[in-house]
C-alpha cells in the first residue's frame, strides 16, 4: 500500500526542522528539546487510558507522555507523533490522544491525520539523509532492522517503515494478528499485489511463529503464492520472508523481499 501525494507535507516539515536546527547525526536527536524547541514542551506523568496527549494553549501546545512506558524508542515515537500533529493539523487537532497501539498502525484506512503525524514521526527520529548511507546495498532482514533502531533509538515498526521508504529492494511489510492481515505497506517499486484472501496462508513464516512458540522465523524459499496474487502457494516461485512476533502488542511483522526475478 502506498501512501497518498499529501503525505509529502509530514516528510518535508521532518526535514525542514532537522536542517533548521544543524543536525548532523543521530544521537543529535533529542525530540523533548526539539518539540520545546517547536513550541510545544514535553511533560512525563501518568496517564490513564492513553500513552500520549497534546493540548494546545495560547498558541503554543503541551505534550504529556506517560512516564511508565518501558522502551525509549517507544516514548520517542509518541512525543513525535504529537509533535506532528502539533505542527501539521493546527486547525483539526486542538487536543489529541494516542496510544501505542495507534502509533505502530500503519495501514492507510485509518484518519488521514494520524497517518500523517505518524510519517513525521518516522521521519524526524529517522532522518532518510543519515538512514540511506546506512541501508545502502543491504538486503533487508529483522537483524539489521534492529540494530538500525537501536542507533536511531526508535521502535522498530518504525524504523521498518523508514526503511521501505529508502530501500531499492522490493519489498512488503505485513502486519498480522491472530492470522488475519491487519494492514501492510510496500516499497515504491513494489510491483506485486497481495492475495485478497486476508487470512495468512498456513506455507508462511508468520503462520510458523502463530502455531508455536517461537519468536523469530526466516526462510528463503517461502512460496511466492502464499503471500502474492497470480502465484500459487504450490508453484515454484519463491520469495524470502523474515517474521518476528510481538508480544506487546500480539501480532506479527513479516518483511517479504522479492529476492529473486519471478
């Protein structure tokens, strides 16, 4: 699934604050002192029913991130995410809340405002000018994903997603929970659609970790078919998947890579 032409507005605000302020490395950025920076201080306290809050006030806005959320990348991804909603939806967002379940939703189909302020976030803790050099001639995988997010202290749907955005490779992003596809999203070059059917085929590394106790799967000869239309699961076309299970949130990411011409 790729994202909307307007989706260019959150990409270029990132950018325009990471050039503004002489950012030259990833562990320049400190988002509490660039959302203060942008009018908008960051308080930790706790919060009942949300991880993130922003109100906005004489004409400045305050961010609230619950101080017991566990993982740094996560508490940065909600501070930028309301941050962005702060500067880019000024007259639709007056006060906003948000949970980490909603900033690791990537799908398309929910309210074009939290798409935005979620590709914001991305790109503001993931900036494309020092993530390229990086990805450069890399095939993807959950290994380098990781260590990737482990630099840029960011979650790592996040930093999977900023990933398909640079990459030259062709590939997939799925969601999954519970066997069902919840949302995906695709590198520009993607040229492939994926079955109707929304139920994970059962020749998948995602049906693998669903039906065991595992964490982590990869395979290189994982049926084209049981991810991509106009395949079938039993033909010989392959494509590699590289599946990793979330327990915090219950649900599996699996990064497909046409590795191969088929």
């Amino acid at each position: 699934m790729k994202a909307p032409a307007r989706n260019a507005i959150p990409l270029v605000k990132a950018r325009e604050i990471i050039t503004k302020l002489e950012i030259e490395d990833p562990s320049e950025i400190e988002i509490e002192l660039i959302a203060c920076n942008e009018g908008a201080p960051v308080l930790e306290k706790p919060l009942r029913g949300s991880d993130g809050r922003m109100v906005r006030l004489d004409g400045g806005a305050m961010i609230t991130v619950r101080d017991s959320i566990r993982f740094p990348g996560q508490k940065r991804f909600v501070i930028a995410h309301e941050l962005g909603h702060v500067l880019l939806h000024p007259y639709v967002r007056q006060i906003d809340e948000v949970k980490l379940a909603q900033t690791s939703n990537w799908s398309l189909n929910q309210e074009p405002e939290e798409i935005e302020a979620n590709l914001f976030a991305a790109e503001i803790l993931m900036p494309g000018k020092f993530l390229i050099p990086r990805i450069e001639k890399k095939e993807p995988s959950f290994d380098l994903l990781h260590k990737l997010a482990m630099e840029f202290r960011t979650t790592l749907t996040a930093t999977a997603i900023q990933f398909l955005r640079y990459t030259k490779e062709e590939c997939v992003l799925v969601a999954s929970k519970g066997g069902l596809r919840k949302w995906f999203w695709t590198t520009e070059r993607f040229s492939f659609l994926l079955r109707e059917e929304p139920r994970v085929h059962e020749y998948t590394c995602a049906a693998e970790l669903l039906n065991s106790n595992d964490r982590h799967a990869r395979g290189d000869d994982v049926p084209a078919g049981s991810w991509l239309r106009d395949f079938s699961p039993d033909g010989n076309e392959c494509v590699t998947e590289d599946a990793i299970f979330s327990a915090d949130f219950g649900e599996t990411l699996s990064l497909v890579w046409i590795h191969d011409a088929i």
